[in-house]
C-alpha cells in the first residue's frame, strides 16, 4: 500500500487483486457509480451487484465523451440519484472515467468525495495518483481541471489480462516517462526488463509499484505543478502535438513514447543533450512505437500545435522538458524559430521513416 500526502490529507493506493469482488460483495449504499461501458461489459459477471446498484452511469471511454458539453448529462443524473455531499463517487475504468469522475467530484456540491478502481495500465501505473482532472471542451483538449485527489485507489491487475496490447503499450509509455525523470540508471533497468513486463504479471506489478513510487515523490513535493512536478510532462509538449496533429489516432502513452524520442532527438541537435543519450534510450522507445513509426504526422498542424502547448509563456517560445547529456531531465524555454521548425521537419520526415 501507498500513502499519498495532499492538500486534503492522505489517501492511500493499494494493490488488491480481489479489489472488485470486495467491493461487488459490498457495495456502499451511498455509492453513485462511473463506469467504463465496456469494462462493465467485460466484467458483468463479476460486477452484478455493482451493475444493479440504484446509481450506475455507463459511460464510453470516448475523448468526447470527457467534455464540458457532456457534463450537464453527468450532473442531471447525480442530481437525479439524489446525490448528497456524503456520498461517494465510485470510478471504474482509466483515464477518461477518472477525469470525469475527478471532475464531478470537484464541483459538484462544491465537494464529494470520489474512489476509483483504475482498469487500464495508464491510469494503475501513472494517473491514478496526482489529484489532477483534465477535461476537453470544444477542440480544446484537457482545457479545464482541477487538483482533486481520491479518497482511495484499489489496483487490481487482474483488469489488464483484457486490456488491448495497444493500451498496454500506452501504459508503458508513461512507466518509461516516469523511469527517465528518476534517472538514467532506473530508465536503463526498465528497459532492459521490457519484454519481461509484457509476459511475466508479477514483474508488471513491480514497475506498476515502481512507477507510483516514483511519482509519489514529485506530487507531495508539488502537488500544483508549481516546480519540480513540471518535469512529468516530458515526451508531453511533443507528444500532445502529435496526438493534435493526428487527431488523436494514436493513444496517449504511445504518442507520448514518439514525443519522448523526439525530445531526445531536438535536445541532441540543440546541442543540449547529446547523440549518445538519444541513441540509449531509442531501442526501446522504438519497440514501444512499434506500428505507429510510419504514421503520417503533417508538419504545419504539428508546429502550430506545439506552440499553443499550455505550458509556454508569452509568444514565439516554447518550454520543454528534455533530458541533459548525463540523461538528467530538465525544463528550458526555447524559441520557436525556423531553426526548432527545420529540426522537427527532419525528425519527422527521416528518423520516423527510418525507424
Ligand atoms: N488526469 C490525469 O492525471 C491524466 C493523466 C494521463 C492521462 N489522462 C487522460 O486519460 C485518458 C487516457 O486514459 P487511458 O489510456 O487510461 O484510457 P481510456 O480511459 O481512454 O481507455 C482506453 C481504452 O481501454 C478500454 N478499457 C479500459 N479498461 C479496460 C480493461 N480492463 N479491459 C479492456 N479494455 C479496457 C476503454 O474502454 C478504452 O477503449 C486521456 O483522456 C488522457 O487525457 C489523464
Ligand atoms: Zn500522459
């Protein structure tokens, strides 16, 4: 088990394999349930008394489905549930239930508590501690949010055995982001167990836990992402313009895992990082990007993307997290010139077509 310090107190995240089955053999009655249609689908046989439950709201893990537009939906249906500031929001399902939920929770009533049960590996390993809500309105993604830590986290593996290898591949995304910020020694060991985490459940487990560990750190030292926290959003400022400019064709964590390379690749030829750093990390990026290294990422959308990131200030530079020559992530601002341009271009045009 993990305890977690936030600005609400500590809630805790435990690794329960029957996570499920304690709480379908007990289900709160002040309980108003989020869930995931097709983990409900998936699970039903296990979840009867959950799915019968007289607050249940299946929701589709569609990006649209986790937008302003779709909150009044949401909110009338808790209202009709008769929900009270007493009772619990429950989650089940990954990042896009538990940013709607997280949300909910934050506004509604101004204030009710919320507990998820993450189904994907994104959401065990990386999102399900953190406190933040991220959520989309119009074409302006992760757009509103608030920092609303859980009450509780129960981890079950036992959800990743259905999860798509695609899904899975994007949950080792955001370990490998989490084992570079810890260093390059902790990303080297990560690397070198790679085909181990996909075959073997138990060395999962270990960098699940792992991968917690290490993010715990960072979030009781800045759980507002004032300072030290920022530097979670490496492989992010070119992975979410890669995501825009693919309209989100490919998942997060591995258009995360592109945006990480390409970190690598920009810091080497901005003569901040270097080849060597960019060459050690790449096998296993590659590996990870398996299928999406030839997927047509246009330029101009990229560019423009990239610099409306949330994390620049003022115009005509853009701040980024990359890794140092020692393999040390940092954050920097730089601006963005014909030169940033042309480097991007022939990342985009050469190092992915050669991959
Ligand atoms: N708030 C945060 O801190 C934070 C951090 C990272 C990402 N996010 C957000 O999370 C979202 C991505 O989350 P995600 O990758 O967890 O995926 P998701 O919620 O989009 O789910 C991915 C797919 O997996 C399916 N699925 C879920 N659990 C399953 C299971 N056990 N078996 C089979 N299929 C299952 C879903 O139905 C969906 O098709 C994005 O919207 C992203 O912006 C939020
Ligand atoms: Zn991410």
């Amino acid at each position: 088990m993990l305890t977690i310090q936030s600005h609400k107190g500590p809630y805790t995240a435990t690794f329960d394999p029957s996570a499920l089955t304690k709480l379908e053999e007990n289900v709160p009655a002040n309980a108003h349930f989020l869930i995931d249609a097709h983990v409900a689908d998936l699970y039903a046989a296990q979840m009867k008394n959950i799915l019968t439950h007289r607050s249940v709201l299946l929701i589709d893990a569609l990006e649209s489905n986790k937008s302003l537009e779709r909150m009044p939906d949401y909110v009338a249906h808790l209202v009709g549930k008769g929900l009270r500031r007493d009772h619990r929001l429950i989650a089940i399902g990954g990042g896009i239930i538990q940013d709607i939920t997280c949300f909910l929770s934050a506004t509604m009533l101004r204030g009710v508590d919320w507990v998820f049960y993450p189904t994907t590996l994104l959401a065990q390993a990386d999102s399900c501690i953190g406190s933040k809500s991220s959520i989309n309105s119009g074409t302006a993604k992760n757009i509103l949010g608030t920092f609303t830590p859980p009450r509780e986290v129960h981890i079950s593996t036992n959800f990743l055995a259905t999860l798509d290898p695609r899904d899975v591949r994007s949950g080792i995304g955001e370990m490998l982001k989490v084992h570079v910020i810890d260093g390059p020694d902790s990303f080297d060991t990560i690397a070198a167990d790679y085909q181990r985490i996909l075959k073997e459940p138990e060395v999962m487990m270990t960098y699940i836990r792992r991968s917690l560990d290490i993010k715990k750190a960072y979030i009781e030292r800045d759980e507002f992402d004032q300072g030290a926290r920022n530097v979670f959003n490496y492989g992010h400022s070119f992975g979410h313009a890669i995501e825009a400019a693919t309209d989100f064709g490919i998942p997060h964590g591995i258009a995360v895992t592109i945006g990480m390379n390409m970190a690598n690749y920009v810091a080497a030829r901005l003569e901040v990082g270097s080849d060597e750093n960019y060459r050690r990390m790449q096998p296993v990026m590659r590996l990870n990007y398996d299928g999406f290294e030839t997927y047509p990422v246009p330029l101009a959308p990229f560019m423009t993307a990239l610099s409306r990131d949330k994390k620049n200030q003022g115009t005509g530079t853009a701040t980024f997290i990359l890794a140092n020559r020692a393999g040390q992530v940092f954050k920097d601002q730089y601006p963005m010139d014909e030169n940033l341009t042309s480097i991007c271009r022939d990342y985009l045009e050469s190092e992915r077509a050669a991959a």
